[in-house]
C-alpha cells in the first residue's frame, strides 16, 4: 500500500471503531463525508483492499509497447545519435 492508501485505512479504520466521526475523516483525508462514507462500507464489505486504487499493476492505455521502445532505444544507441538531446530525438 502506498503512503496514501495507509493513512486512509488508519483514518477509516478509527471511524469504524467510533473513535472518529464521518465528518473529522473527512475533514482529515480532504474527502467529502459521502466518499468517507464509501470508503467505510467498502472496507467493512471488502477489507482493506477496497483502498487499493484499480489500476494498480496494469500498463497506461496510452503506453508505447515493450517491442516499440526496444526498438527506439536501439536506434538512439547507435554512435551517430551519441551528442543529439531530448529535443533532437523527438524531432
């Protein structure tokens, strides 16, 4: 879990026990008290892996694909490109 998600369980963790209200969660996790209220009855049905985000472990849509950057990096490996910068390459 990221730092994040851990101060989210904590936080959710203290409401479910009472020893917070909806709104000092809230108000702690720069939430509204409905996403607090998710969070809670998520973590009650689910655990806490309900506070891990959804797309953890999954490659961006928009990414280029392994076998395409390989091939860019082999082009830009060569000698020729050895003095050319950021700005050269993308050009």
């Amino acid at each position: 879990m990221s730092d994040k998600e851990v101060r989210r369980a904590i936080v959710i963790d203290k409401v479910i026990q009472g020893v917070c209200t909806i709104a000092e969660a809230a108000e702690a996790l720069s939430l509204s008290e409905r996403q607090v209220k998710r969070l809670k009855a998520g973590v009650i049905k689910e655990g806490f892996g309900f506070l891990a985000h959804g797309n953890r472990g999954r490659k961006p849509a928009h990414a280029i694909s392994d076998e395409l950057r390989e091939q860019v990096l082999a082009i830009i490996r060569q000698p020729v490109f050895c003095e050319a910068n950021d700005s050269h390459l993308t050009e």
